[in-house]
C-alpha cells in the first residue's frame, strides 16, 4: 500500500503548493475543444504538461487513467460537453493528435484509424482534439488498451521543430510535451488573427513554465551552506 503525500497540493495544477504553476496560466480563446487522457504517473509529475494545458484551455477536459471505461470515454470522445449553444446540435468530431504509425499499429494488431471526416478541413468549431498525456511508451499503451482511440482519425502534426522542453528528455527528434503538441495542433485547426494571438500567448506560458521548473532544479541540486 502506497503511502499518502503528506505535502498539501493545489486542487487545480495538482502541484505540491510550493511548487503551484497557476499564476503561469493565461485563458485563450480557442475553438476546438479539446480532451486530455491523462496517464495517471502525470497527474502529479513535476515536469508534467497536462494540468497547465487544461488551465489555459476554457473548452478542455481531464480524464486520469491507463484503460478507460468504454461508455465513459465514448461519451467523452462523441457526447455533448453541455457547453454548446442550444441552436448548434451538430456532433463534434474527434480527432486523436498522434503521429501516422500504421505499420508498428498493424504489428501489434491495433485498429486501423479511420479517414478525416470530409469534407476537410472541418470548421474549428465542429472538431474536439484528443491529446494522450504521457510517455511515449504510456501513450502507445493507453492506446491499446482503448480501441475507441485506435479508430479516431489522426492529426498528425506538420513542420515540427525542436522541442523546447528543457526539462524532460526528448527520445526521438520532434517529440514534444503535450503542451507544445498541443499548441501546434490548435494552430493547424485554427486559422483566425486572433488564433495566432492565442497561439502566441501559450507559447509564452510554455516558456514560462520551463524557465520555472530550471530554476526550481537549480535551487533543488544547489548546495547547502553549513551553519
């Protein structure tokens, strides 16, 4: 039996209170909504992306787990969030922000994921993206064990440059935290003047919240001066 973390922590950022990140977030203004499967070793990993994701997003929800409730996630993939107005009735589609790997799915038997929905591009107002919120080994797992996420059209991501996640080692060129995956991806989907507005604001919360946690490392791994 795991021992319970005697350190209070925030209920939003799910940090220890010394370390709490919500002064970072910045609301935007975005359009696709967006869900985040949180793997639950994240929820409260200290170099972790996903809380301050969901701080920034208005339109955004957080489920924790590895395999998911089938009902539970299909409402989430497809139900209503309840935050639609009531003369726009028409499904969201669900999109899962994951690179083109049709043949290592194919070796492990996954479901082959389904076309985009057409006509394409779809509004930005009739997309949710779906973010997986872990390691790459966890996210390849979670999408195993789920085969709702298997079938979801994928959003791969365009003109990915280097990380600048300082923090946590990138495994393979053009890995990013799920912040940046997702910041990326909202910029694919949208395309308003004041999308790019937004675009820039989180990537100033990104580099923020670097810049916090190297700080926080520096003091951690400093040397403490004898009396």
């Amino acid at each position: 039996m795991s021992r319970p973390d005697p350190r209070p922590r925030c209920p939003d950022c799910h940090r220890a209170l010394r370390t709490c990140i919500c002064s970072l977030a910045q609301a935007v203004a975005h359009q696709v909504e967006v869900l985040i499967l949180m793997h639950p070793m994240e929820v409260h990993e200290a170099k972790g992306t996903g809380h301050l994701l969901h701080l920034c997003l208005p339109h955004s929800r957080v489920m924790v787990g590895e395999e998911f409730d089938a009902a539970e996630l299909e409402a989430a993939l497809h139900g209503r969030w309840g935050n639609w107005a009531d003369t726009d009735s028409a499904p969201r589609h669900s999109l899962l922000l994951y690179p083109d790997t049709a043949e290592q799915d194919a070796a492990l038997g996954l479901a082959a994921a389904s076309p985009l929905p057409l006509p394409w591009p779809q509004p930005p107002e009739r997309l949710r993206l779906v973010v997986i919120d872990g390691t790459w080994r966890k996210s390849r797992k979670m999408l195993y064990l789920n085969p709702a996420l298997q079938a979801l059209p994928r959003l791969p991501l365009l003109d990915v440059e280097d990380s600048g996640y300082a923090i946590r080692k990138a495994h393979l060129p053009g890995q990013l935290s799920s912040f940046e995956a997702a910041t990326l991806a909202l910029a694919q989907l949208q395309t308003r003047p004041e999308d790019a507005t937004a675009h820039a604001v989180l990537q100033e919360v990104f580099k923020q919240f670097v810049a916090q946690q190297l700080q926080l490392c520096q003091r951690n791994q400093a040397p403490q001066r004898s009396a």
